[in-house]
C-alpha cells in the first residue's frame, strides 16, 4: 500500500530502532534525525569533543546515538542513574 509520501521524517530517536527495517522494506527515503544530529554537529560544531546525550532507558542502552557520534570523534556522555530517573519523569 502507498499512501502518497514522497519520503519519510523520523524525528522520534527510539523509532530508529527499526529505521534498517523500514528502509529494507519500502522505496521512499527516510530522513532519520540521526543523520541530522550528526550532519548539524560536524556543520556547527567541528572539533569538539563531548556531547550530553538526554534521550529514553531504551535508546541510551541500545548506543544508537553514541556509536554515531563516536563515528566523528564525539565521545557521549549520559546521565548517572539518578539524573536518568529525572529525564524519564
């Protein structure tokens, strides 16, 4: 079934748990907020070292993010137990 869209946004950072399985699975492009955190990053922000890293339980254990941003040299720091209890509030 198409329902008309010329391409897909996926801002939600967890939905990109199956951004590889949607893609294998459709002919339109995604543009996942990944590839634009990244892109934005290497634009505006070349040469630094560390980014904080706010997001869900889920989407900070499966490293989505970290492993992109240790792509470009960005190490990736998150919240301690206690301040990721805060951010899931």
């Amino acid at each position: 079934m198409r329902a008309g869209a010329d391409f897909i946004v996926m801002p939600c950072v967890t939905a990109h748990f199956f951004i590889e399985d949607l893609q294998k699975n459709i002919t339109i492009s995604i543009i996942s907020i990944i590839d634009v955190i990244e892109n934005y990053i290497k634009l505006h922000f070349s040469g630094i070292n560390a980014a904080g890293i706010l997001a869900t339980d889920a989407f900070i254990k499966a490293s989505i993010i970290q492993n992109r941003l240790s792509m470009i040299s960005v190490r990736s720091i998150v919240p301690d137990r206690n301040g990721q209890i805060t951010v899931e509030r």
